[in-house]
C-alpha cells in the first residue's frame, strides 16, 4: 500500500463513527490533494470483559469508495493511481 494509500485509509478509519453512513476524507502528498468519498456499514456487538468495561467486536464490515478526485497545487483536477480495492480492505480489516 502506497503512503497516500494509507493517509486514505487512516482518514476514512477516523471518520467512521456510527454503524451505518457515508465518509468525506482528503489527504495531501507532495503534489496532489486527493478526496474520496463514500460510504460504510458496520455490524458487530459490545462485549462485555469486566470491570465496567466493554469493547466494540465487528462481526461484519463493508467499506465502498464511490468518487475519487485529485488536484494539483495550482487547483487542476489530475490523475492519481490508488488502488482503491487495497484501502477498502485495509479499512474493513481494521473497523
């Protein structure tokens, strides 16, 4: 996975915060800003582990990139190689 690949990844993690929605993330490399929009559906449980405490466990997780846009540091929309299957796994592996 390329490092914008992963700023992507790392944005779009950061951004989920219910079990179902859709996500606007940007992340800038040295020449392009790159935005990518979205949607998620997240299903799992809280489980409990003692002493008041409970953790979040996914049993079911889709993560789908629907536009991704980038722009060059004069605002010129450009083209950009991210290989958007390897962030939407990256991100269901770790929700």
């Amino acid at each position: 996975m390329k490092t914008i690949e992963k700023m992507l990844a790392d944005a779009i993690l950061k951004s989920i915060d219910n079990n179902e929605g859709i996500f606007f993330v940007d992340a800038e490399d040295d020449e392009n800003l790159i935005e990518v929009d979205g949607h998620y559906k997240v299903k799992g449980y809280f489980e409990n582990t003692g002493f008041c405490n409970e953790i979040w466990i996914t049993t079911d997780a889709s993560v789908t990139i629907d536009k991704v846009r980038a722009y060059d540091k004069n605002d010129n929309e450009v083209e950009v190689e991210c290989d958007i299957k390897a962030i939407e796994e990256y991100v269901e592996t770790e929700l």
